[in-house]
C-alpha cells in the first residue's frame, strides 16, 4: 500500500519532468525516439532523442525540468498560498487546497534534473566531432553544472534535498509569482505616463 501512494505522489511530478524534456526536444527539432512519463514500476520515465545541432540545446533539453517544474510547481500552488493561506490562515483550506498543496511538491521535488541528464550533457561534449580544443573547452564550461547535478542528485538520496526544492517551490514559488506580476503591474502602470 505504501508503494502505491508514493507511486501517486510521485506521478504528477515525473510526468511533468518528462513532458519539460519532450517539450524542449520539439522546440529544438531534436527527434524524440522513445518516451515513457511514467514507469509504476520504479515512479520514473525517460525521453530518449537524438542530439541536437548545438551543445546549449541539449544543456537546455536536459534542464527544462528545473524551469517548467518550478513555475508549474508555483503557479499549481498560487490560489491556495497567495489567496487562502495568507490572507485567512490555515483554518480556512480545504481538501482541494492541501490537493494542490501535494501536487505542487510534487512537481517541485522532480524539478531537479536526474544523473541522467547531467550525463547526457557531458556525453554530448564527449561525442561531437569537434576538435580537441574545442571539446576541452566545452568540458571546462559545463563540467561545474554536470557536478552540481550530479551532486544535488546525490544529496537529494541521502538529505532529501529534492523534498526541500519541493516544499519551498510550493510555499515560496506563488510569492516569487506574485512579485513578478507585481512588477509586471508597475511597469505597465510607469509606461502608462511616458510620452
């Protein structure tokens, strides 16, 4: 029974990392070759594609899930945190808000791009046709997010780094939302007067 809740705890998250990846590959004209959003089995998925024509589309093909999942993450969680949870309290959400509450940490946890894709990044450096000088560079360039990925992966197993991602894209996200539309309002209201 434990497996089957965090099965569906899991699902709205990795659907969405992989939705990022399969999303970004059609923005880039890399052909997707295979896809599962989602395995029971072991609450993953995976996109495999072919490489793309240039090294900063796959860094992005590989990290789409941070930017997607994030503000998805933030924007599923904005009517309960922004309208209800700071305004009226605790008291006042109920199932539908604590649903959103656990999709949004969801979607947060699995923002964080898997070992995976910080290899495929590195692999394609490794795989181009490109001279020597021209791989060493790219492999000084990316190899601090290739470790950064590698590293959060790591301590998302043991500290539960991922589970912090999450609850802070919930709790904080919606505030970094409304702080844009802030602005967005202002800027708007400021060019209102100019000539």
């Amino acid at each position: 029974m434990k497996a089957i809740f965090r099965s569906i705890f899991f699902m709205p998250g990795v659907i969405i990392h992989e939705l990022s990846h399969h999303f970004f590959c059609i923005i880039f004209n890399a052909k997707v070759t295979d896809v599962c959003y989602y395995n029971f089995r072991d609450s993953s998925g995976y996109v495999t594609h072919n490489r793309p024509k240039y090294l900063y589309q796959d860094v992005l093909i590989a990290t789409a899930p941070f930017l997607l999942n994030s503000f998805l993450g933030g924007l599923i969680a904005y009517p309960t945190i922004i309208n209800k949870l700071s305004t009226l309290g605790l008291a006042s959400l109920n199932w539908q808000d604590f649903l959103r509450i656990i999709i949004s940490i969801s979607i947060g946890m699995n923002a964080i791009p898997s070992k995976g894709d910080g290899l495929s990044i590195w692999n394609y450096v490794c795989e181009s046709n490109s001279n020597f000088l021209f791989k060493l560079f790219s492999k000084l360039m990316i190899s601090p997010l290739v470790f950064l990925i590698i590293l959060i992966n790591l301590g998302s197993s043991y500290l539960k780094i991922d589970l912090l991602y999450g609850v802070c894209v919930c709790f904080i996200g919606p505030k970094l939302i409304e702080y844009l539309i802030y602005l967005d309002s202002v800027q708007d209201f400021i060019n209102s007067f100019s000539i």
